[in-house]
C-alpha cells in the first residue's frame, strides 16, 4: 500500500487518491502535491468582532443572539463553540455547534475565547 500525505488544511490521515487529486473526507480539502510545495498560497484571515486573528482550531463565543432560519429558537449571546475552521465566503466560519448541529457564521458576531 502506498503511503499517501496528511491532509494539510486539517492534518488528517484517511486521505486517498482520486483522479490526480488528493482528497480529505473529513474536510472535503482536495488538492495535488505541487500545490502543495508552493509556498504562494495564502491562508485565509479572518479576525473576530474585536479584531483578533482568528485560526483553524480556535474557541469562540457568539457576542449576540443569532437567529437561525427554521430554527424556533435562537443561538444564546455567550455560546462557546470549539474548533472552528475558516473557510472562503460571506459565512467564514463553519464549526459544530453542542446541541445544535454543523452551523456557518459571520466571524462579526464572535470573539475568540
């Protein structure tokens, strides 16, 4: 069996090979190995309501109630959620929330914890 690279957006080791491209189920990163060993590539900055750096893997609180769409109640102000990941987009954090479920969020309405 061939040993095949960590995933590198989440380090995760079930990666597999699939038409020239690695791919992560865990994380749904695909990517190749040149791309990989270029150094051009850019993370993603996102910074909290308060102007901190934020980063994959951090803990952050909600600042206010967020109202969610089908949801009968809200996310309460004060909300701890843990190991966030970053992503592109309007939403830039998608996290799991205990009780609620997978959620994307605003990084404007958190602070890291």
């Amino acid at each position: 069996m061939t040993n095949l690279p960590n995933c590198p957006k989440c380090n995760s080791g079930y990666t597999y090979e699939s038409e020239g491209l690695f791919v992560c189920p865990e994380c749904a990163n695909e990517w190749t190995l040149e791309a990989k060993a270029e150094p051009g590539e850019q993370e993603v900055a996102v910074k909290d309501a308060h102007g901190n750096l934020l980063k994959d893997g951090d803990s952050v609180v909600l600042i206010k109630d967020l109202k969610v769409k089908g949801s009968p109640s809200p996310l309460k102000m004060g909300t701890k959620v843990k190991n966030i990941r970053l992503v592109d987009g309007d939403h830039n954090i998608d996290c799991k929330i205990d009780g609620f479920g997978a959620m994307s969020l605003k990084s404007e309405f958190v602070k890291k914890a």
